[in-house]
C-alpha cells in the first residue's frame, strides 16, 4: 500500500533530525513507499467548505543540513491525501485551535493523526484530569484563596502554566518559599489562564519516564533525568535520556488510558509518567520515539505506519 502523507508541521529545514520524532516518521513513512508532503499553517485555507494548504512535495534522508529535498510549492486540496500527520508543535493556543477546525472539515475521509476534534478537546494537562487516580494531587485554578489552601495542605508543591510545553515556566516552592505569590502575579500579568499546582514528587530526581502508546497499547519507554539539582527533565531544557523499562505500575496505567485514547482516535500519544504518577497525556505532537529506537531498537513511528495502513485498508 502507497499512501500519499502531509504533514503539518513546523518549518521543515529548521528541525534537527537526530532528535525530531516527526522527522523519524517521515523517515518510516517513505521506508514503506509512501509520498510526502509538506506544509506549515499559515499557509491553510479553507474556501467554500474545501480546505487547500500550500507546500511541497519532500523527500528525507538522514544526512545533518541536507536532510530534505523539496519540490516546487504547489497548492493542494487536503482531500487529495491519505492521511495527513497533525505535527506543529505547541504551544496550544487559538491558532492551534483553528488548525483543528479546519482539519476537521476533511478528517476522517483524509485520516488526521491525531483525531483533530480530541486534540482539541483534550489539552494535555487537562486531559489527564480524568483520572484522578492516577494523578498526584493537583490543582488548576486562578484562585488566589484555592492556591494558598492547597499549598497549605501539601506544602513542597510544583507550579506549571496549563499550556506551557517542554518544561517551561515549571517551578519548585518550598512550604516556606516566598517566591510563589511573585510568580503567580508574572503569570497573571502573562495570560489569563489558570496554573497548574501539584504535589511535589521526591521521585523525579530519579526521572520523568515517558511512554509512548499507539492506538492505545504501550510500545516502549525512555527515562528522561533532570540535572543535578533540577527538577525539569524535558530533553529540550538538558534533562538526559536513559533506558527504562516498564514497571507493573506503568502497564496498570497504561491499560486504564488506552482504551479512552483508542475510543478518542488518538494514535500516537506520550505520556509522562513520575514513580507511581500520571502526569501529563501527551497528544498534540509527542515527541521521545528517536530516543525510544537508539536505546531499545523499538521503533515506534514504524509501528504507527503499520496501525495506519491497517486503517487506510479498512476505509
């Protein structure tokens, strides 16, 4: 089977291809004789209910500064492709909001992975809130009154802004720490959206644990370790990548999410995961499958293709 792929994405001469998930999908993508094609989304447009985006046709190799050979830009109607990979990173805003709308309009005749309705509607550190089991405790909210309580109650707590991404603005305060009221006043002047406040997990200095699932089933993990003496192990703020295998814990949490994410349409999904916690669902461009393959030969982004195929086959 020959699928013709575009991928949304951010611009694709800029990405660095020895850690770009996105890219190592392209990769998989034209390995089982698909096509590509790509764009960013300034360039969509939708006329009389049919939606166009302008780019060009690619071809990929790993080769560091030439990794992408581009066709002439054209202007393609996104129903001519098979499936289109919703691949710009965040932040979650409304231009990423109205990305969806649009992509709605041609999805699931052309299939967009992920469902662009539930990426919507499940903002990653929301979306988690669903299962309050599985989370430590953790409050979203602007309330000044609510904040104080729950650092009251649980004092070591973790500040995070809801739709912040690879580790951003996320902070540590102590029970004594007179520095969270400052901060919350930068954020407020900022944005009007609420924080995130958790519990803090002793756990995290011995890593934040992402585990990739496609179609609902786990495929693999990695564990990501912060620096000495930081908190944040995102691989984009220094935190450094070991392998990991899955414990009991992380397939009990596994099962519980993979139903609602297979129901959702949501295929390829990271989830971050400290000791025995859920911390966030990951859907709108996960990341962690290049570092999945070089330290456990686990390719997910290949198994993705094959779960696709199968769906394309089914249409």
């Amino acid at each position: 089977m020959s699928l013709k792929v575009a991928v949304q994405m951010d611009p694709i001469e800029g990405i660095n291809i020895e850690g770009d998930t996105t890219f190592l999908m392209m990769e998989s993508a034209q390995a089982r004789g698909h096509r590509l094609f790509v764009y960013v989304t300034h360039t969509l447009a939708m006329e009389d209910g049919r939606v166009f985006a302008r780019g060009r046709d690619v071809t990929v190799r790993r080769n560091k500064g030439d990794h992408a050979a581009l066709g002439p830009f054209r202007r393609a109607e996104l129903t001519e492709f098979d499936v289109i990979l919703l691949r710009q990173d965040p932040p979650f805003d409304m231009a990423y909001i109205d990305t969806t709308f649009l992509l709605e309009a041609v999805h699931p005749k052309t299939l967009v992975v992920n469902d662009p309705r539930e990426v919507r509607n499940a903002p990653e550190k929301l979306f988690v809130t669903l299962f309050p089991e599985l989370q430590p405790p953790t409050l979203i909210s602007s309330d000044r009154e609510a904040i104080a309580d729950f650092r009251k109650r649980h004092g070591d707590v973790v500040l995070k802004p809801l739709n912040g991404r690879g580790g951003s603005g996320v902070t540590r305060h102590l029970a004594d720490d007179p520095n969270l009221e400052a901060l919350l006043e930068i954020h407020a002047e900022l944005s009007s959206e609420p924080v995130i406040l958790q519990k803090f997990l002793p756990s995290v200095t011995k890593g934040d644990k992402r585990i990739l699932l496609v179609d609902g089933e786990a495929v693999g993990a990695i564990n990501r370790v912060p620096q000495k003496g930081q908190i944040r192990s995102n691989l984009a703020v220094g935190g450094r990548a070991e392998a990991v295998e899955l414990t009991a814990r992380d397939r009990q949490i596994c099962a519980a999410i993979g139903p609602e994410l297979k129901r959702r349409g949501l295929l390829f999904v990271g989830i971050d995961v400290i000791g025995d916690y859920l911390t966030e669902i990951n859907v709108t461009s996960p990341t962690g499958a290049v570092a999945l393959k070089t330290f456990t030969g686990v390719d997910a982004t290949d198994i993705l293709w094959g779960r696709i195929e199968a769906l394309r086959a089914m249409a």
